[in-house]
C-alpha cells in the first residue's frame, strides 16, 4: 500500500503532494514502483495535529481519487474517520475504507460500512492524534490491542456486516512509545487468530528515529524498508509505506531468503 497524503501537514510528506498536479504525479510514481493500492489522506493524524473540516478534507481527497480513476484501476483506499468523506470517496472510485478510529469517532460511519460491500481497514489507537502520545500505558501491549481488536469485530458483526471484510491495524506510533512499537512488531503473529488480514503501517515513524537517530522523516526509509523484511513471515498481509521501490526490494530479498533450500 503506497501512501498519498495530500495534505498540508501530515508528519512525513505534508504539503508535498497538496495539490492536483503534485498528488496526480505522485499517485503514477508509486504506481509504477509497483504500489498495489494506493491509500489516500486529506487530513493529518501526526501526533498534535488538528482536526480539520469535513469540507476541506473533501476538498482536498475527492480530486485526486477522480484523477486517479481516470487513468488507473488500481484499488484505492481512503483514510478518513468521516462517513461523508468515506461515502463520497466510494461515489468517486474509493474501494476501501480506512478509518484509524475503528468506526468509533463518526457514527455515521457504521451506516456507510452497512450500505456497501468494500474492506474495511479498522486500527487501534488510543487516545487521538492530539493527545495519543501523552504518556500512553497499557498493561501488556499486544494483549490489550488484541482485545480491542475483539471488542470491535464483536461489535461490527453485531451490527450486521461481514467480518470477512475486515482487515486490522495495531495501529504503530499511535499511542505507543518505542518498546510498545517493538512489542507489537514482536508478537504480530498473536493477531493471527482474529482470523483477520493484518495491515503494518510503520513507515518513517519517529520509532524509528529513537531507534537509529536518523533525521528527518524522509531519511527513515531504509530503516522502514528493513521493518518490513523482518516483519514479512509475521502473517501480515499489508504494509503502508512511503517507499514503495526500497520496500518492495527489501520484500523481495526476504522472500528469496526464506524460499532458499
């Protein structure tokens, strides 16, 4: 999954791709590095940041993914916590939701899940973006997000939606310090018997600047790159990332690595 924030603030690459011509030209790059969906985000959820109108986002997310349907079908994902933005991206070619509050933020948002029949991308986050990194505690990590995780499928069943659409995220950097980030890299096969794909979405995060001191954001792709190799037998079926070409060759050596006699 190559990630497309057009946004003017987002932690990475805010501003960069802000807008139509920069997100269209963006969007055939990560194309041709071999993206095999393309997540797009009009608002940003770095930690401190704030929230903006259903509008703006609209604003902003709505163009591209019409840019996009015109030349490409690749399957695109929009990442929002709004039930306007999520049912106004699927009427403009959006196949995938993406919401990092687990439908828990818009009410609304169960409706749209309801009224169609694409995946949905459920993460876990504690707290929210303007305060996720305030002291976050859990009890244990993993466990906690997996009960979470069952919490939320229960509950969307409930409400009478397939859960085979469902795909997870435990939700890297959002609210979690780095041993919690490593924690969940560690234990990534304990999510398996949710039954459940599971989504990484680690890349660049400031885990990985504690980690190695490398500064800023943009520099973090090799370390990003190597997440993903080591990650890659962890029973994960998705991995967000910013650099698609050093992610999908470090993908690709794991591969050749673990297929070898």
């Amino acid at each position: 999954m190559g990630i497309l924030n057009v946004t003017p603030d987002s932690f990475s690459d805010g501003g960069h791709f802000s807008s139509l011509k920069n997100a269209l030209a963006q969007a055939d790059r990560l194309i041709a590095e071999g993206s095999d969906i393309l997540d797009i985000g009009g608002e940003s959820t770095r930690p401190f940041a704030d929230p903006v109108s259903t509008e703006e986002e609209l604003q902003r997310v709505i163009p591209v993914i019409k840019g996009i349907r015109e030349k490409h079908s690749i399957p695109v994902s929009i990442d929002t916590t709004k039930a306007e933005v999520a049912r106004e991206a699927l009427r403009a070619g959006a196949d995938i939701i993406n919401d990092i509050s687990a439908l828990q933020k818009d009410p609304e948002m169960i409706s749209v899940v309801k009224q169609t029949a694409v995946p949905v991308i459920i993460m876990h986050m504690q707290g929210k973006p303007a305060d996720m990194q305030i002291n976050p505690e859990y009890q244990d990590v993993t466990i906690d997000i997996l009960n979470f995780f069952k919490e939320r499928i229960n509950w969307i069943k409930e409400k009478g939606v397939d859960v085979n659409r469902l795909i997870i995220d435990p939700g890297i950097g959002f609210g979690k310090t780095l041993q919690h980030n490593l924690s969940i890299l560690k234990n990534l096969t304990k999510f398996s018997p949710l039954g459940t794909p599971v989504l990484l979405g680690h890349s660049r995060k400031r885990f990985l600047g504690d980690i190695t001191g490398v500064d800023p954001e943009g520099e973090r792709d090799l370390a990003s790159a190597v997440v993903s190799a080591l990650c890659c037998t962890k029973d994960i079926a998705i991995v967000r990332v910013h650099n698609v070409t050093a992610t999908r060759q470090a993908l690709l050596v794991a591969e050749a690595l673990r297929s070898a006699a």
